[in-house]
C-alpha cells in the first residue's frame, strides 16, 4: 500500500505487522497494489466485473492456499498469515477477494472437518477425488450454504436415490458463478443432516442459475440464486454429510469472529483518509484519521488474539469486538466521504464504493447475536 504523506505513513505503519516479510504477504501486498487495487472500481461494476486473470493469479500465487501445506501447493503458513494476506487482498479490491473466499470452506472439508467433531463428518469420495485441486487451487470452488443458517423449513431439502441423493429447492446465494470450476451446495434431510455436494458449476438438468443479482455492492461478483428440482447427485459427488446439531454450534461461535476482510477495508479507508487531508490540504480529515487508528489498531489485535482461543470459549467477546469493529469501519468510511466533499459520490471515486463494502462487511456471516451486538454498538458508539 503506497502512501503520499507522513500522516499516511504514520497509519499505515500503526498497521505493520511481523509477518510483512512472510513470502506469503510479500506476494499478497504486490497483487494487492499492481493488479487488484487498479481494477477495483471495475471489479465492483456488473457491466465488467472480477478479472478471471486476476484469480488465475491469485491461484497461481498460492494466494487461496497459504495455510495448504507445502507439498500440497500452498505455504504450510499459519492462520495469522493468510489473516495478513486477506488484508492486503480485501482491502485493495473486496469483490475479488470475495469470489475467492467462497474456496476456503470446500478446500478445508477436502482435508478435515472444518472444526467439527470428527464424529458429526461423514467425508464421501469428492472429498479425496477433488482434494488436490482444491489445496492447490488449480480446480475452484464456490458454495451455496448460507440457506442452512435460516431459521424454519429448509430452503434445499434431499432425498435418497439408490446410492446417490436428489436436491430439490433454492439456494439464494451462490458468488463467482461463471467463474469457477465447482460448487458445494448444501441441503437437508429429514432427519437434520446437511449433505454437501460438490459438482460442475454450470446449468444442468435439475440445476439452473438465475441472472446475476442485482447488488448494491460488488456487483461484478457473478453472485446469483440457484434452482434445484431433482438435481441427481451421485455417491462421488458427495463431499461430506453433515450432523446438523453440531455444525451449528460451531458456526455460530465461528461467526462470532471479526473477519479479516474487514479489517483490511477499515485499514485501507484510514490511510486514505490521512492521503486525502494531506493531499487537500484538509488537516481536520488527519487529524479524524489519527484519532481513529489507534482504536482500530486495539482492536484488531483484540480481534486476532480472540481468534486463538478455541472457537467455543468467549464468544460473547468476540462478537463484540466485531461489532465494534463493524462500527468503527462504517464511521471511517463516511468520514472519508464527507472529507472528500461532493465528489466522493461519483462513481469513478473509491470513497462510495468503500462505504458500501463497510455496509457489506455488516451482513456478511451475520448472525442474531451479531446483528444485536451490531446495533448496540452503533447505539453507543
């Protein structure tokens, strides 16, 4: 991340971290600058979109592997790492980053449980069958999963067939469509399992992808709904099959976790708030920079120091920090807005699109204790 003035410097460096130097995050730090921050504006734009190139690098880069052990072709980094890295990533272009995150979860079900109980997983032949691919990212991989996590009748429900099984509903949420090679989709049982199949991200019979959404934000994601009506899924389809009960709990105390993604919006708008005062001559927008960093800083380290403890233990902390977080975020990004002044809000001016990405960092794996936590934190500030 480049900066033009000594209070940029001075954010930014309140940001360094010890493992600047990882391979890793040297890698990670110049795509962000030369290759994703430059296409940013258009990889949020649905008239253009995500660079399959720029993923392609991504990949080749080892980038969607950095935790992957060597030998498989990522790093063997540790989580802390790929945290810094998704800083960097996130922070220069989040619609990139975003179709690339959807790989994290197929990738970690290839090569264990994902944090659950070894005894609520049931892994099935995809899992080996695809486990190369996935490490190394030379197949990728996006999901349609967050369905399960709403409350009443399951939006993607399955049946037995022979050996195999048959989907039948509608997952509203699938990011990347278009741009990867396969999709976990998830659906449920009537005795609450989840079956993950794990087959070609493209229509065919009894799996068809809807136009893509029209969103607010990183609307070049290809992010669109899927409609299922008697998919086959065969027995080497099968990822894994899920106990509902468990996963739950584990996604919860999971989603109770500051994402690093967003830290590297809130670490990005800081620095370009303290850019902006410099280069305008605005010492207000400074000194609303340096009073906000030092908090960011806190709590990121807060954040990351959380993430440590093992994932059933001080959740209510943990959300917390990410609501406040999350606060913290959207209150930098208007600040950025209102020390612009008008042409903030033209569309070719990073300071509105890093505004709607705060607001998307919000909702993303939001659950009902985040979200009142969320808006406690933004009651009092």
């Amino acid at each position: 991340m480049t900066t033009t003035g000594t209070a940029a410097d001075a954010v930014a460096d309140m940001f360094t971290s010890p493992l600047a130097d990882h391979p890793a995050v040297v890698a990670a730090a110049r795509i962000a600058d030369d290759v994703l921050a430059p296409h940013a504006a258009a990889a949020d734009d649905p008239a253009r979109g995500v660079d399959p190139a720029h993923l392609a690098q991504l990949a080749d880069a080892r980038l969607l592997s950095v935790t992957v052990p060597e030998a498989e072709g990522g790093y063997g980094a540790s989580a802390r790492v790929d945290a810094e890295a998704v800083e960097l990533l996130s922070g220069a272009c989040t619609a990139t980053w975003f179709v690339t995150t959807q790989h994290n979860t197929p990738q970690a079900l290839a090569r264990g449980t994902q944090g659950l109980p070894p005894e609520a997983v049931t892994h099935g032949p995809a899992a080996a069958r695809h486990r190369a691919g996935l490490a190394d990212a030379s197949t990728t991989a996006g999901i349609a999963i967050a369905h399960i996590r709403r409350p009443g009748p399951p939006a993607v429900r399955t049946e037995r067939d022979g050996t195999g099984w048959r989907f039948s509903g509608s997952a509203d949420w699938c990011t990347g469509w278009g741009l990867i090679d396969l999709v976990m989709i998830a659906a449920a049982t009537a005795d609450d399992r989840f079956v993950l199949a794990l087959v070609p991200a493209r229509d065919q019979p009894g799996l068809r992808a809807g136009p893509p959404l029209p969103l607010s934000v990183m609307g070049g994601t290809r992010t669109v709904a899927l409609e299922m009506d008697g998919l086959a899924v065969g027995a080497d389809d099968v990822l894994a099959v899920l106990d509902a009960p468990p996963w739950r709990v584990v996604d919860a105390a999971r989603t109770a976790n500051t994402k690093p993604a967003a830290l590297g919006l809130l670490r990005r708008v800081l620095v370009g708030l303290a850019e902006l005062g410099t280069a305008r001559n605005r010492p207000e927008a400074v000194d609303t920079a340096l009073a906000l960093a030092p908090r960011a800083v806190e709590l990121r380290a807060e954040a990351y120091a959380l993430m440590d403890v093992p994932m059933a233990e001080r959740v209510p902390e943990r959300v917390a920090v990410r609501a406040e977080l999350g606060e913290l975020t959207v209150r930098a990004a208007h600040a950025l807005i209102a020390a612009r002044a008008g042409s903030a809000l033209l569309t070719t001016s990073p300071e509105q699109r890093w505004a709607r990405e705060a607001a998307f960092h919000l909702i993303q794996g939001q659950t009902a204790g985040v979200r009142a936590a969320q808006l406690a934190a933004f009651g009092h500030p």
